[in-house]
C-alpha cells in the first residue's frame, strides 16, 4: 500500500491510469518550491513537468485538510509532453475522472479558466480535451468540457452547465464519467461537483477522432499559457480509463476524495 492511502480505505493505485497526488510530496520534484517535475502514481508512469522556470506552479507552501497542495498563479503549467499519450481522452475510450481543485474567480469577466487542456481553438487541428470553469459577462459559475475531435464546428462532446454550478473561490471535489462515442448523446459525459446531481447537458453526436493530439496536455492551463490558466491549486488528479471506468469505482474515488481532502 502506498504511504498515507490505508487510512481511507482505498489505494487508486489498484485502478488509476494517471494519478497525480500532491499530499506525496515524493512523487513532486522541486527547486525551492518550484514544481520541475510532478510524477504519476498511476499504471501509466506519464509524469508531469515544466522545464521554464516562470511557468512553474509551487509545492510546499498550501494546504488542504494539512495536505500539501500544487499552487498555481494564473502563468503556471504543468505538461505532459507526449501528445499521443493523451489520445484515449478523445478516441471514444471511456474513463473516469476524479478530482480536487479550487478555482479562484478571475477579474476578467471574461476569461476561459482552464484546469486542464491540449486545445487550442485558434488551432487548424484541436483533436484533445479540455475541463473549464467559466465566468463571462453573460455566465456565472459554469463548467464547460470539451472533446475535440478536428476542427471548433464538430466537437464529439460539449458539456455546457447551468450557472452558479462551479463554487469557485473554494475547493471542490469533481468527479466524471466519459464514453465520447456514446450513441445517446446525454450519456456521452455525466459530471458531478461533490455529492450533487448529475449534470449532463451534451448534445453533440459528431464522432471521435483518432488521431493524436496537435498539443502538449497542460495541467493547470493551456500548454502555451495562451488562454486562462488557474489560480488556485490542484490537490489531486484521477484518471481511470477502460472497463474500470464506471459509475461504481466513481462513486468510490468521490468518497475517498471527499474524506482525505476533508470536503
């Protein structure tokens, strides 16, 4: 069993594709307490780095439930920096996402705040996926999804919530489940902010693409800082693809979350 998993009844380990945990600070490699490297806990070794000092998230210096956390400041990404290692997220492959982040509110009443992302929509080609928060002049609070699959007319996926659904400002516990080819659109994406209802707005039926992404995934951002990154700070990271992707194992990484991060 990894250190401190034990105490909450249950190891990701024994299902995550990716796992990023910043409460094991030895998984996080660092000079001060910049972030040069976050390493996966998961099957898939894919670890997470940043080799421009300026672009850094910090490690070391917040906590969540006395947790250490990755602390972003709005210029900060982590990448993943083989494209084609992000490919399941937009090739119809189901996964399950669990996560805990918390979003500051941007002053930019107009800002695309991107928690992760390999799109980018001024790009020819933007096969990938990306999660949001989003605040405009005409929205509050929403959470926006995408799986891109060529081009910004024929996205696969759009998950477009209500307002008032993110509670940005404070940390949340989101948790997802993805089959990008469904043939019924709505259960393309199910996401859920902690215990609340499914929220699962998709109507898009246009196929998957299988081509590899354009792009670096960034964590925190967009690869190229282009578009809104976060400001706040991301505790953990779950991905869970295949025939472990369901509703129960969801249910299970949701829990966990909720009580080792104390939401």
């Amino acid at each position: 069993m990894l250190a401190g998993t034990p105490a909450f009844g249950f190891n990701p380990s024994s299902i995550a594709w990716m796992w990023y945990d910043a409460a094991d600070t030895s998984t996080i490699s660092v000079s001060g307490t910049a972030v040069t490297q976050w390493n996966n806990k998961g099957a898939s070794g894919v670890n997470l780095t940043q080799g421009t000092a300026a672009n850094r998230p910090t490690s070391g210096t917040t906590t969540l439930n006395g947790r250490n956390v990755i602390s972003y400041d709005g210029g900060d990404v982590l990448l993943g920096t083989t494209p084609a290692d992000w490919k399941f997220l937009h090739d119809g492959t189901n996964y399950l996402i669990g996560l805990v982040v918390k979003v500051t509110t941007s002053a930019d009443p107009n800002a695309d705040i991107h928690v992760f992302s390999n799109i980018r929509r001024a790009g020819a080609d933007i096969a990938g996926r990306n999660l949001q928060a989003e605040s405009r002049s005409t929205t509050v609070d929403r959470l926006r999804a995408y799986v891109a699959n060529a081009s910004v007319t024929d996205y696969a996926v759009v998950q477009d919530s209500a307002d008032n659904v993110w509670d940005q400002d404070n940390p949340v516990v989101y948790t997802e489940l993805t089959d990008p080819d469904n043939a019924t659109a709505a259960d393309r994406i199910k996401s859920y902010f902690g215990t609340g209802s499914v929220i699962a707005t998709n109507t898009k039926t246009n196929s998957v693409s299988s081509a590899n992404p354009t792009y670096n995934m960034g964590i925190g951002a967009t690869d190229d800082l282009a578009v809104g990154g976060i400001t706040g700070y991301i505790a953990e990271l779950i991905i869970v693809r295949g025939s472990s992707a369901t509703e129960t194992n969801r249910v299970i990484i949701r829990d966990y979350l909720k009580l080792k991060w104390g939401l």
